[in-house]
C-alpha cells in the first residue's frame, strides 16, 4: 500500500515544516513494525519549496493469514485460496489507516511542540492514493470528500490496460487537494474513509469502534450529509454499535447547532438525548448575559474570540448599538460555515460593514486585535490545554487589552444535573478541564491583577436548590473584566 503527502510553500513558511508537523525527519528514512507488516517513511522531496512524504505500507500476508484474516463483510471464512489470492494486501483499506494512526499519532491529534501555530493552521495539501478500492466508485468518494473542502480527483483503474474493453475494476487512483484542512483534520478524513470506501476491516470491530469512529470524526462526521453511510460501514455494519454511533453524533450535532435548532444539551457529552432542567436552553441564558454585560459596558466594538460557527456574531448583529462585529477563530471550516449562516454573501453593504471574520490562534499576540472596547470568550478557556493557558491570557489581556472581557466556562459542580452523563466526564469531549466556581473565582482575579482589570462574577442559569447545598448550583459562571485604566 502507498500513500503520498505533499505540501508547498515559500521562505516565510517553508514546505519542510510539514516534517514538524509529522515528527519525521526528511533525512532520516524510518521503518515502523505493525501487527501486519512493516510501515515504510521517506521524503522523495523535502526543500522550502515542496516537500512529499511517502508511506509505504509492506503487508506481511502469513501474518494476515495467522491473525485470522479472510472473513468477509459478514464474518464467514473464505475459501482457503483466497488467502493466498488476495488483492486486500495491495490496496489502500484498514490496514493502510490504522498504520497511519499509529506511524502519524502525534500528527493526527495536532500536537506539534515545535511548530504548534502550524499545526493550527490549514496547509496546502495534496494527497495521492494509486489503488484506493471503492465500492459505490469515483461518485461515492466524491460524496464522501467534497463536503470537507477536498478537490477531488477519482479515476477508475482499468481491468486490464491492454484489454479496455474488459471494464473498470472497483479501485480508483485518488487524488485529494485542498487549502482549507490542517495536515490533523486530512489525517483524520483518510483514518474513517479509507475503510469506509473499501467497506471491509481487516480486525474484528468491537465497541470501542464507536469512540475510535467519533474521536477521528470530531469537527466534520456530526454534519457530513453521509454520515449515516459512514457510520454504518465504518462499523462493518453491525446496527447496534451503529444506532449507538448514530445517537451519541447526534447529540454532538445538536451541542454544536445553529442557534434556530434547540439547544437541549449544551454540549453535554452521554448515550442518550438530554433536555435542559430549566424551560430556557442554557446557550439561550449565555447568550443573553453575555449582551447585558456589554451593554452595561457600553461597548460598541466587540470582538468574538473563538466564535466557532458565528451563534453570538449572529446575536449581536441584530442590536445596532454593536457597531462593529469581529468573530476570531482558528478554523477555517468553523469561519465558513459562520459566513454560510451569517450570509455575509446577501447582506446588504450598511450591514455587511459591521462584521468581519478573520482566522488566528488566541495562543499568538495579533494586532489586529488592539483598540476594540471589548472581547468575548465564550465556552473558550475550557477548551485550551492547561499549559497554554498562560498564552491566551497574555494575548488578549496584555497584549490585546480591550476595556472589558467577558467570560463564560461550564460550571463542572452542575454536571450531576446531567443524568446520563458519566461521573467524572467532561461535558465535551474537547474540554481540556473543567472548573468549580472557586477554581474560576482563583484563576479570572490572578488574571486581572496581573494585567490590570477589575472582575466581577455572575451566575448563567436557574437556581437549583435541589443540588448540593447549602449553596445554589449554576450551569454556568461568567466573568467580566475591567480595565483599571482604560486608554
């Protein structure tokens, strides 16, 4: 099996930071031993310019063969030849993915210590695959990668070269090029689809398939208009673990939806569909405490740091005391679906003037940042790794300094409000941490005596005198930060 990656760019952002990106050294060509076969590293090309690398996937078959492979889609042994006559080994399948998942760990979860604004951001990718096995053909892998911003390349590979009259066979020589994935989400589309297309495991699919299937699918697989198919095949059809896949994305789907659709879990992680307590959705009551605090403020220039898909960009839009609108995120696919729903491309010119959206790390100081009246982190801290923590702070505190920040984060002390929510997890699966009031308390008055705020703290939710008195339980704490001396 073989698969090429290929990326360019120029002397600012040389093309050989993709080696970072993969922890692989272009001059250090390494092989990986796996349960079937040896995975093979090289870099046919590496300067500032381009650089490819190149996986070459050597499948042991006796290993195949001792493992128990030869079961088809429906787990019944083939016949004993086919053991020995197998095109599986030779063509991109399972085998190929969960090598890619291994050699490529660290890349897949877009860690990269030594480069990590890179690992953030998209690159220009181009991936080729010469025998891709897909079964639904060119249209289907179409289907399956024009959703998540890939060009998309399919061509039948002949029967037999010298006979055309014989037919295509059901591989496809691919080629996938895009400027919108970051080199983790492209790892992540090939680490699902491979063996969706292929339709076939080379191992037997277990429970722990679910969670595999929604922490690679996490950002893309909750919208994908395939979804259904995806799953199915991606659990080699087994309903049960299917239904459950199915449930457990659509509750993902709803924690991230647009505003219009009830928000009945605020990002609340389980099995089963949830409903809030209270009559009013959580995300409503955010939403609402984050306007009256910048009302209170008097802000006219906000900025919406980490605005995900455009929910509170939308919300401020609608009062005309907010004269200028700027949504922030790392995610090129969140700003795009944020400017779908904002239609910023039918908004008249008076409108359409209020709000930009511009793409940035809330871990790097930005001068684009500088002189607005105030800043919003939404459901943001939360979701930044400890260590990193000290970064955003500088950049939106002491380097940004808007006159007021607000701040909202889950309040963990309400999670046993949620009856179908596991002790101990977090109520995303990209929370890095989750605080008590006491926690956000400590961490927002360190923060403003640092860079010279003033805070104060609110409450977002209904009382709940049921849960853990003496005192009341809230789903949410808010934070507004006050600049001492305002410029």
């Amino acid at each position: 099996m073989f698969l090429t990656i290929s990326t360019t760019g120029d002397e600012k952002t040389p093309a050989t930071d993709l080696s970072f990106l993969l922890h692989k050294h272009p001059d250090n060509p390494q092989a990986f031993s796996t349960s079937y076969g040896t995975a093979h590293v090289v870099y046919p090309e590496a300067d500032e310019r381009r650089c490819t690398v190149a996986m070459l996937l050597d499948v042991d078959t006796q290993a195949l063969m001792r493992k128990g492979r030869g079961k088809g889609r429906g787990g019944a042994p083939d016949a004993a030849l086919a053991q020995y006559v197998n095109d599986r080994p030779y063509a991109a399948s399972s085998l190929l993915a969960v090598a890619l998942g291994a050699v490529f760990s660290s890349a897949m979860r877009g860690v990269c210590r030594a480069r990590p604004e890179r690992a953030a951001l998209p690159l220009p990718l181009r991936i080729e695959i010469p025998a891709l096995p897909a079964r639904g053909g060119p249209a289907l892998v179409r289907r399956l990668f024009e959703p998540l911003g890939w060009t998309v390349g399919a061509e039948p590979v002949p029967l037999d070269v010298e006979f055309p009259g014989w037919g295509d066979s059901r591989y496809v020589g691919l080629v996938l090029e895009s400027t919108a994935c970051t080199l983790s989400e492209a790892l992540r589309h090939l680490y699902v689809l491979l063996p969706v297309l292929d339709d076939a495991k080379h191992y037997w699919v277990s429970s722990d398939e679910v969670d595999k299937l929604l922490r690679a699918g996490e950002g893309w697989l909750p919208t994908h208009p395939e979804q259904k198919l995806i799953t199915s095949r991606y659990l080699s059809r087994r309903w049960a673990l299917t239904r459950q896949a199915m449930r457990r994305l659509e509750l993902v789907r709803l924690a991230e939806a647009d505003d219009s659709e009830v928000d009945a879990i605020d990002n609340a992680v389980g099995e089963e569909q949830e409903t809030e307590p209270g009559p009013t959705p959580l995300a409503v009551l955010r939403k609402e405490a984050i306007v009256a605090a910048l009302t209170a403020a008097g802000a006219a220039r906000v900025l919406d740091l980490g605005c995900g898909e455009g929910q509170l960009v939308r919300e401020l839009l609608k009062d005309p005391r907010f004269t200028e609108i700027v949504g922030v995120d790392v995610s090129v696919r969140a700003l795009t679906i944020a400017a779908r729903r904002l239609g910023l491309d039918r908004m008249g010119e008076r409108q359409a003037s209020r709000v930009a959206l511009l793409q940035g790390s809330l871990a790097y100081t930005d001068n684009r940042l500088k002189g607005y009246d105030a800043a919003v982190l939404s459901e943001v801290v939360e979701h930044v790794d400890l260590p990193r923590l000290p970064a955003l702070e500088y950049a939106v505190f002491g380097a940004a300094r808007p006159r007021t920040v607000v701040v909202t984060t889950p309040n963990v002390e309400y999670n046993v409000r949620w009856e179908t929510l596991p002790t101990g997890h977090a109520r995303h699966g990209d929370h890095r941490f989750e605080w008590t009031r006491a926690e956000f308390r400590a961490w927002a008055e360190r923060v403003a005596e640092l860079h010279g705020y003033g805070v104060r703290f609110a409450p977002v939710g209904p009382d709940d005198p049921e849960v853990g008195p003496p005192t009341f339980f809230r789903g949410q704490s808010l934070a507004v930060f006050a600049l001492r001396d305002p410029p």
